[in-house]
C-alpha cells in the first residue's frame, strides 16, 4: 500500500455551500481508498491505496467528486515520498519559521519551468519572493500588500492546473504521511 495526499482545488459548491469533510472522506471510502482521513476543511485527503498512477487517482477521485457533490474540481495527487520531498525542498526555512502562513507553494499538476520564475518576478511586490522548486510554485507573501497580484500570475489560466497551501498545511500534512 501506498499512502497518498490529495489536494482539491476549491471545496466551494455554490452560493454558501461546501464540501463537508466527513462526506470527503465518505467519498474516499466509496471509492474503496484505505484509512482516508482530512486536515482542515479545505480540501486536504490523506489516504493509503494500491500504487498506481498519479494521474489515473486524480481522474478517479474528479469523476466521483463530480457525481457525488455535482460538481467538477480539480484534484492534484501526491504519494507520499513525493510530498515529502515538497516539503523539505521549502526554499524560505527561515520566512516559514517566522510567519507560516505567509508562505505558501502552489502544488502544480504539471511542473511549470524553472524559467518561470522570471516572468513571476514582474508581479511580486518588494517584499515578496518566489522560488520554483521541482515545478511547483514557492511564495513570500507580504504582510504589507495584502492582495498580491502574484495569486493572478499563478492562476490556471496562465499556469495550468495547481493549488496552494500555506506552509502550516503543508508540514501538517508532511506529518500526517510520515505517521
């Protein structure tokens, strides 16, 4: 068995309505996935299944998030060596010590290019910083500019399928699949 880490993009439904995470678990569970179990209520599934594809659990768990909530979500997959090595590769230890929910990782479907990096730049404010570190996305935000154009940058629409997490998420997760 192998344990993995499943990342929803949004767990919005509509108008007021969101994914519950005992019905994401519940969901899990139909789908035959071991010990499946969530961290905070937003989207984050931690689960031990036969190994297989990254992309074949990730169109397993779309299509039956779409049946049972109604709606199509983009889901990214990590096993759990994977996940851990996202953790430690955190280029800013020290930013993530200080203020970890200022720093976060948008945890891409597909790796972007290192060269990315460089036409990101052009977004972030002075006090802001970004890495990319095996594909995914790693940001300083700023406490002083609370809205960052860099959440635009990062968008699907400009770099395909992703999704963030602040480091706490992050290392809690790391946590749970080191257990």
């Amino acid at each position: 068995m192998q344990t993995y880490v499943a990342l929803l993009y949004s767990i919005v439904l509509g108008e007021g309505r969101r994914v519950v995470m005992s019905d994401l678990k519940a969901m899990a569970e139909g789908l035959g996935l071991n010990n499946p179990r969530t961290l905070v209520a937003t989207g984050n599934l931690v689960f031990e299944a036969q190994e297989t594809e990254l992309a074949a659990l990730e169109q397993r768990l779309e299509a039956a998030f779409a049946k049972t909530f109604g709606r199509h979500v983009d889901i990214i997959v990590r096993c759990a060596d994977g996940w851990l090595r996202l953790a430690a590769g955190n280029p800013f230890p020290a930013e993530s010590a200080e203020a970890a929910d200022q720093v976060a990782v948008r945890v891409m479907r597909a790796p972007v290019p290192a060269e990315t990096a460089a036409a990101l730049e052009a977004y972030a404010v002075k006090d802001e910083r970004l890495r990319i570190v095996g594909g995914d996305i790693w940001i300083v935000f700023s406490r002083e500019t609370p809205s960052s154009r860099l959440l635009a940058a990062v968008s699907h629409r400009r770099l395909g399928v992703g999704t963030s997490r602040n480091w706490n998420t992050v290392r809690r997760l790391a946590k749970m699949v080191a257990e």
